[in-house]
C-alpha cells in the first residue's frame, strides 16, 4: 500500500481536489488536530522564481490574519521539498460546496436578487479584507465557494497579490487565461491597482450571475483585456429584458472604466445593493451609469435618459425561500428555471424583441405629429428637474446631465443644515418641469459659517473669556493644566487665538491647577508617608541615609520641604532611616606588660606571682628579682 505523502510531517494529502493555472489543491488531514483541511501547493515550476517565493511567503501571512466569515480561513502555511526546490504551500479551512464557476458551468443563471445575495457575501469579504490593507487581485468565480448552506465563501486571498507584484505578464503566463474575463482596466495595463480594482472584478462578477455570460469574451488573453480597456460592456438588460434596470446601473457603475467613477469602497457598492433588494431606489448617480447604454456599436449613446429611482421588487420577488444544496442539484431552491438556458418564453421573448421598437417607432411618429401640430412646441419637450438637495457637486451633476441639462454653478453659501460640498438648492427647483437641454443653476454649501477665535483670551479670567466666545456662538470648556501661570487666569485655547472655526465649535481654554500644599511626613513611617503624599496627588521618590536617632523604616527628611504649594503631580523625595550606623570591630593587639606597684627590694633568682595578694596589686604573673618584697608572701620563694 503506498504511503500517503506527509506535508511538514503534519498534513497527510489525500488527492487533488482542483488545480488552476499556478497551483493544485489536495483535501488533506491534519494528523494532529485530526480535521480535514485544503492545502493548496504552487506549481513547481513557479515556485523556483525566489523573488516569487518570497512575495507569496509575505502574502500568505497577510492572507492568515484574515478572520472573517466570508473568507476561508487561512491555518498555517509551510514549504516542501520537491526535486531540491523549497515550493510553498497554504493549509486552509475545506469547504464543502462548489464553486460559482461550477455553477455557471451548469448553464445556470440566478433571479436577480439571488445574485445580488450572492456578490453582497463577496462585497462583505472584501470591505473586511481592504480595511485590512490587502486587495484581492482575482475575484472570479473559481475563487467564490458556495457552501451546502447557500453561504458564500472568498478564497486565494494574497496569492493573487503575489503573482500581481511578480515579474510576469499576460504573454508569459497561462494562467491570466482563465482571469481575464474580470481584469480591471488598470490590471490589463499593468497599472498599480486598489480596492476598486476588486469592486471592477466584482461588477464582472455580478454581471456573468445575471446574464450567464462573461461580459467580454475573446480569442486570447489580450483581446479580452483590450475589451476591459476600451469597449463598453453590453447592459445585462439588452441580453435578459427581464433583468431590472437597478441592476444595470449597480453593474456598469462597477464596471466603469475610470476607477473615480466607480463604487470607491466596497460598502458604497453594497449600499446600492441592499437599497435594491429592499424596494428602495438606489443611489441617483448609479442610476445614472444605466443611462451610458450600448448603441450597438459597442460604445455608450449618452443622451438617453432614465427615471433615477429603483424598481421596487414585488413580494413573490423578495420572499425567495432558504437556498438548500441539494435543492439547487434538482433544479429548485433560489435558482429560476424559467431563466435556464438564457431562461424563459422563447416565443414570448421574440414577440417582444420585435413589437417593443414597432411600439417605439409609433410613439415617434405619434410624437412628431404632434410636434408638428402645434406649432414646434410639445410636452414631451419639458422634462422633470432631478432632485439632487444634499447630494455631492459631482453627483449632482452628473444627474442632472444626464437628465438633458446643462448645469451652471451660482455662488457658494453658507448653510447650517447641508455639508460642505453638497447641494444647497437648484433653480427650477428638483421636481419641477423643466426644457429639455435648459440650464439649471446650482447652489453648493460653504458649511457652517466659520468665526475668529479670539486673539485676546490669554490673560483675561474664565468668566471673561467665557463670554466672550459664547457671544460668538462658539462652546467652551475649561480644562486645569499643571503650570506655573496666575492663578485664575486663561493660559492657553484650543484652537489657538486668530484660528477660524464653525459655529457652535469646541474652544478649551486652559487654566492653571490650583496649587496643593504639601503635608509634613517627617518622622512617620515610608507606609503612612507616602499614602499621605499621594492621597494629596504628589508623586513619592526615596533615598536611604543611616541614622542613629530616627527609627529605620520612618522618614529623615523631605524635599521640597513641608508647607510648599505646588502642582499635584510633582515628584517629592523622602529620606528614609536605614537604621543606625554599623560600629566598627575591635582588632586583635598584643597586651604590653606593664609593671606592678608590689614589688620588694629582695634579691635572687626565685620566681613568684609577683607579690600575689600584696596591696601592689596583681604583679600580672611577671618575674621577680631580688628578694620577696613586703607586700607579701610568697610561699614558692626561699
């Protein structure tokens, strides 16, 4: 039996789940938390490019501190040997499911609010991971999961970074074939991407779910991507009349070519979403995209106009039950069979492609009669002002552009109410029938009104300065500031005197603390000093001195000294007693003799105590000469 093959003598690699251009993916287990796991391994070939290897070692780790619901999770990385060559592999959470790739392969188109659930989980993934710093680079339906349970998971987080950042282009390597249908513009040039690249991909995404189509298909690589840089793509509507026209505008918004005129986040994107699956009108300026339609001709006719407000769904649109796997294997769930195939009554379909523009050619000649008629002058020649109060210069005009009006900017004001920048007012006013291709005149807000802070604060008491900035309709708090300064008095403002700031804004003024004085500790214990110390808010240092009069452990001295007035906070320093001084040993000396009082004046050689209990005293056991002297007996002498 052949042994399984053991990664970093942990993973056991049970068979190759999926490969893709630059990596295989093998279901494995981890004999050592004993769960099933997906470890994705680069192609050998690759991983001998060591500038690459070490891009995609930091990316891995950057890809591991992802922690989100809508991203695989990232376990460990590691690298294996394989014919001398150290090649790289990611352990990653094993997702039961299939890809959106497998589902689209099965010639599956989705209703669109289903789709919108879909790329709503992508958009949740990808708000999380560019807040992380890190973008994606390769959104595409092979990297979108979906589990048994309908939930949606984003995977190949940082590789796709990695091969971004490597030397390769799209004539060296195979594997763009299978990502150039969702390259941005700005990855097709070999720019340097952001976020909206991801959302560029995204809007790809969601467009290939609503239409079971790529939205540009070609012979290479480079044809597609010449597609991304330079050709509109067809709206989803013009190929399924049944998709919305809310869906149109989320999706060429995404896809607009120009990275400022797309979703700037990924929440801004999923904003439109959500307003759209809830019946509400989505953004004016993303209803705006919708007007660039294809002509035919593969680039955009811009004088069409279109309502700037959502189709609301109706409930047997919304109420769309639990998706369930095996549901969606029998052809139930979410998925919508009457869409399968491109969906739908052929015949009706048909009918439909040929009395629409029959209807549209009456109603032109309806109205050129009645153009004629009267002289030059029609209803159909005024049109409804857009209401664009409170939005963004730009989207404001923007919208009204694309309404047929040409847009002329009057003064700035202040105003209270509206941010700065957006829309005060327009004259006609939002609502009201305007001509056609007529000016609308647009008012922007200059924010609050700012006003001076005040130069002369410093010096002047609370009160005054007080009044003097609530007179100018500015708040004001005051805030204690440790400093040598009057008593009293302001110090210093935040912002400083000459700043110019909007009505109703914050001024701190600052004002000295009030001095404490500073208790007497001398004498008392290190313990009840310092509590007491710092019970007045002062901070306590200590030093030790020796000392025979105070007890050890109780304070000497203190600095700054008893009764001074300073600023709580400041440091003071306490002597304390380490005992009395240690007293020096006497040394060892020879004792000289010295002589005695009781000697006599005998004579002789005879040796004695040295006048033993005579009144001179102990003779200290010395020698006597002579005879016995007076003071006493000596009974060893002669």
């Amino acid at each position: 039996m052949t042994q399984p093959r053991l990664l970093g003598g942990r993973y056991e690699l049970d068979g190759v789940v999926g490969r893709g251009g630059m990596a295989e993916v093998y279901r494995a287990r981890d004999i050592r938390l004993d769960r099933i796991v997906a470890i994705k391994t680069l192609r050998s070939d690759l991983a001998r490019d060591h500038t690459f290897q070490a891009r995609f070692r930091r990316e891995a780790q950057s890809a591991a501190s992802l922690n989100h619901p809508s991203i695989i999770a990232v376990y460990d990385t590691g690298e294996d040997m394989m014919d001398g060559t150290p090649v790289p592999y990611i352990v990653m959470e094993f997702v039961d499911g299939r890809t959106l790739r497998d589902l689209l392969r099965a010639d599956r188109r989705l209703l669109p609010e289903r789709a919108v659930e879909l790329v709503d989980g992508i958009l949740r993934a990808l708000d999380y991971s560019h807040r992380g710093g890190i973008v994606h680079r390769d959104i595409k339906p092979a990297n979108i999961m979906l589990t048994v349970n309908g939930e949606v998971k984003v995977m190949d987080f940082g590789i796709a970074r990695a091969m971004a950042d490597s030397a390769a282009t799209m004539t060296q390597t195979a594997q763009v074939i299978g990502t150039a249908q969702y390259l941005s513009p700005e990855q097709a040039r070999g720019e340097r991407v952001d976020a909206r690249s991801d959302i560029y991909s995204t809007g790809c995404v969601l467009y290939e779910l609503l239409t079971g189509q790529p939205p540009f298909t070609g012979d290479s690589p480079v044809a597609i991507a010449y597609q991304h840089v330079r050709e509109d793509p067809i709206p989803p509507s013009r190929i399924d009349p049944e998709i919305p026209q809310w869906a149109d505008a989320i999706v060429l918004k995404a896809m607009a070519k120009d990275p400022l005129h797309r979703y700037q986040s990924a929440t801004e994107m999923r904003g439109d979403l959500q307003r759209a699956l809830s019946g509400m009108p989505v953004d004016p300026q993303t209803m705006a995209m919708a007007t660039q339609q294809y002509n035919g001709y593969g680039t955009a006719d811009r004088t069409r106009t279109m309502a700037a407000s959502g189709a609301p769904m109706t409930q047997s649109t919304r109420a769309i039950p639990d998706y369930e796997y095996a549901q969606e294997q029998r052809g139930g769930g979410r998925y919508d069979g009457r869409r399968r195939s491109g969906g739908g009554n052929t015949a009706l379909k048909t009918a439909l492609w040929i009395l629409i523009p029959l209807a549209v050619i009456g109603a032109m000649i309806g109205v050129g009669y009645a153009f004629l008629g009267s002289g030059g002058s029609s209803a159909s020649d005024k049109v409804e002002v857009p209401r664009v109060t409170n939005q963004t210069k730009a989207a404001a005009e923007q919208a009204l552009k694309a309404a047929g009006f040409t847009v002329t900017f009057g003064p700035e004001e202040y105003n209270s109410d509206v941010p700065k920048g957006a829309v005060v007012s327009t004259d006609p006013a939002g609502g009201e029938q305007a001509d056609r291709g007529g000016a609308v005149t647009v008012v922007v807000s200059k924010g609050e009104e700012k006003v001076t802070v005040p130069e002369d604060l410093i010096g002047k008491t609370t009160e005054e300065a007080r009044s003097e900035l609530e007179a100018l309709e500015l708040k004001v708090s005051i805030v204690p500031k440790a400093s040598t300064k009057e008593q009293g008095k302001v110090f210093d403002s935040s912002p400083k005197g000459g700043e110019k700031v909007e009505k109703g804004a914050l001024v701190r003024l600052y004002v000295p603390k009030e001095m404490t004085e500073v208790p007497s500790v001398v004498g008392l214990t290190l313990e009840d000093a310092s509590q007491t110390l710092k019970g007045a808010g002062f901070k306590v240092k200590t030093s030790e001195q020796p000392s025979d009069v105070v007890a050890q452990g109780n304070v000497i001295d203190q600095s700054p000294q008893a009764g001074a007035k300073l600023n709580p906070g400041t440091t003071i320093t306490l002597t304390v007693s380490s005992g009395p001084q240690p007293q020096q040993q006497p040394t060892d000396q020879p004792v000289p003799d010295t002589p005695t009082d009781g000697t006599g004046d005998g004579t002789g050689d005879d040796t004695g105590d040295g006048g033993d209990m005579g009144d001179g005293g102990d003779g200290g056991g010395g020698v006597q000469i002579g005879p016995p002297g007076e003071g006493g007996d000596n009974p060893f002498g002669n």
